[in-house]
C-alpha cells in the first residue's frame, strides 16, 4: 500500500477547469439520460457494519452492479458518448437541432445513423457500454481487446452485435490500434481517454459519469456531505469526472478525494510524484482488469493534478479479499454484487484504518463520512464465483 498527498490540490475549483467539464453539460447529461428506457438511480447503501467495524462514522457504497442492466458505471459514459456523437452527426446531416435519444431511435434517422461505426478499446466495460448503445441506436460498432480480457467480457460485448477485434500487449496498446482502425477506416473513435486523439468523446464519456454524482447529491438531500471519497481510477475519468461534480456542488468545501490505483498499474500516483503525466510499461498485471491501464488520460489529469487530495494503491490480494467479503455479509452488511475492480476504493479505505500513519494522513477519524464507489457487478461471472463462492442471483434473491 503506497500513499501519496498531492502538493498541487487547489483550495478552489480553478477557472479553466470549470470549462471542462460545466454545470450545463453536466445538467444537460442528467436531463437526457434519465429519460431513456430503463433509466433509475442505482442505490445508496448504507454500511454501517463496515462503518463501526473500521472506526468510521459513515461508509456510503454507490451501487452500480445494475446500471441498465450492464453491471457497471460505464453504461453512463459510453453510452453517453455515443449518444453525442450520433446526435452531432444527424444535426449536421438534417439541419436539426436538440435531438434526444428517442430521436436517433426514429425510423426518420435510421438511414443516417446506420451509417456510423464506432469504435472503441476497452478492458471489458466501456466496450460494452458502447456497443449496447450502438445496438439500441442503430448504428455499426468495433471493439478492440488486449490478450488479456477475459472471454465472458468478450461475449459480453459481441452479445450486442459488435464486431470483436483481438488485439497483442495490454490495454494501452488497444487503444492505439482503435485510434489506427477508426482513422484509416473513416469509423468514429469512442475513446474513453484522451491520449488516443481528440478529447471531445472521453470528456463525453465524463459527463456521463457525473449523472451519478448527481444522483448521489440527490439522495444525501437533508444529510450532511461526506468528507471522504474514494473512488478508482484506471486512465483517470471517472475520479476527474466525480472532482468535477463534487466540485461543482461544494467549491472550496471539496471533501478529501483519494484516488486509488492497483499497485502494478498506478500511472496516476507516479503521475502526481513526478508532477507531469509517466507512463507505466508492461503487461500491467493486475486482477483488477478494468484498472490496469498505464497511461493517463490527458483531459483527466488536468483536473485531478488540482482537484484529487491523494493518490493510493492497493494489491491484488486486498482487492480480491474485500470482493470476498462484501460478497459474503463479511462485516454485518447485506451482501453486495461486486467486482474485483468495484471495490478498489473501499479496500484502500479498509487498508488505511489498519495504519494509524495513513489514517492520520487521510485525516480519517471516528466522525468520518465516507462515499465508496462500486462500480461494477459481476462481470465476469466465473471470476466472481470463484473469489466469492457464491453468485449474483443468489445475493439479489437477499437484497430483494
């Protein structure tokens, strides 16, 4: 376990961040995707076993094991992206203006957004994303994978029809032979980093993420605002995306925001050390699949250099060890569907209360109200089985 203080964290929301990612895009985002089909909040949960067992006053675990019906957050950003992109292009192509997801699922926009290819690289669940909106809007999609995605992420993917293309070397590799692919074929990169190309579709993608945010402020209304968050990071844009909306509801009142990473992929804690943005190389061999990524996204290093309070790792052997015991009631609580990149945040948290130095670092005490989030299911269903010993249906059968 690594802990590093950002020197860098600014005490207010710095003007050219706002730009990036603003309360109208993040307002817009919420407006359009509550109203697709199937759209709820995921819940809240509330974990007061974990809370008193670890000395906290409050532990909140954004649950996003159902997050239309993907099993990930990613659903938001992808999906997202996706949506924008397709609705750029049938206003460009239709002088219409506004276009809303029933829209471009219009018989009158069939033919333009047939058209379209997507594409995307991605560790299992922004490939996912992507290719359950492509499916639900209409248009083509490819999605490039790395040796190592395991095959129920693969059928996952091409269940929605996309086209599977296999990729040699790790995930950063992947996503330079997307940006290749959609270059030399005229299709449309759906990236959810920046360092691929252009920033317009990853800080798409963020947007989309802030709608949970949003959600999450939302049902704390009338409860006192966490001081803590912990939240995961692989190339960076969902912790840029959460500083974003956290920062837009609190300002100069930003809770301290700890941002983890494996510890054989933590380009961002080397990142923050270095004080620009270092590449980690290598396989990047980590059992938290949709975390290991070597290289920062640009557009979301931008905002977390100034808005993140930390950066912390974690091990395999943590992750695997908080999967198994949020899965089986562990501390008390109702069991969780989780996956082993869902609970990276909460294993840091759990690690850190077990070292007075880091806990008083993290300026963790008895008062503490903290937000976790968990942000994938079981996406890979035998992996999940396998740590946890039991499965998905059989814990929802509890919750319900």
């Amino acid at each position: 376990m690594n802990l590093f203080v950002n020197p860098k964290r600014a005490p207010d929301r710095p003007a050219e961040l706002a730009v990036l990612i603003g309360e109208q895009q993040m307002e817009e985002a919420f407006r359009e995707v509550s109203t697709w089909p199937d759209y709820r909040p995921t819940p809240l949960r509330a974990l007061s076993g974990f809370a008193r067992l670890h000395g906290l006053g409050e532990v909140l675990y954004k649950d996003e094991s159902d997050r239309f019906g993907l099993g990930s957050f990613k659903a938001l950003g992808g999906a997202y992206a996706v949506f924008r992109l397709l609705q750029r292009i049938a206003a460009s192509q239709t002088g219409s203006s506004n276009l809303s997801y029933a829209d471009l699922r219009s018989e009158e926009l069939a033919e333009v957004v047939s058209r379209v290819t997507v594409c995307c690289a991605t560790d299992g669940n922004h490939g996912r994303a992507v290719a359950w909106a492509a499916r639900q809007l209409g248009c083509k999609c490819v999605v490039f994978l790395h040796e190592r995605v395991s095959a129920a992420r693969a059928g996952a993917i091409a269940r929605f029809g996309a086209r599977i293309e296999r990729v040699s070397g790790n995930y950063d590799d992947s996503v330079m032979c997307a940006a290749r692919a959609a270059q030399l074929n005229g299709w449309h990169l759906v990236s959810d980093t920046s360092h691929a190309g252009d920033a317009e579709a990853p800080l798409n993608v963020m947007t989309g993420y802030t709608v949970m945010v949003q959600e999450i402020v939302l049902q704390l209304r009338g409860r006192n605002p966490p001081t803590h968050v912990f939240v995961q990071a692989g190339v960076g844009g969902l912790a840029a995306a959460v500083v974003a909306a956290l920062w837009s509801r609190f300002g100069a009142e930003l809770p301290a925001i700890v941002v983890v990473e494996p510890e054989r992929a933590d380009c961002l804690l080397r990142s923050a050390r270095a004080g620009t943005p270092v590449k980690v190389q290598g396989q990047l061999d980590t059992v938290m699949a949709g975390l290991a990524c070597g290289e920062v996204s640009p557009v979301a290093w931008s905002i977390l250099e100034r808005g993140a309070s930390h950066f912390m790792t974690i091990s395999d052997e943590q992750a695997l060890s908080m999967m198994r015991a949020l899965a089986t009631a562990g501390y008390g609580d109702p069991p969780l569907v989780c996956g082993e990149s869902a609970v990276a945040g909460i294993a840091a948290l759990a690690a850190a209360t077990r070292t007075s130095e880091i806990a008083a670092a993290l300026g963790l005490t008895p008062g503490s109200r903290i937000l976790v989030f968990g942000t994938e299911g079981d996406t890979d269903p035998e992996l999940f089985a396998a740590v946890s010993g039991t499965t998905a249906a059989a814990i929802r059968s509890l919750q319900s």
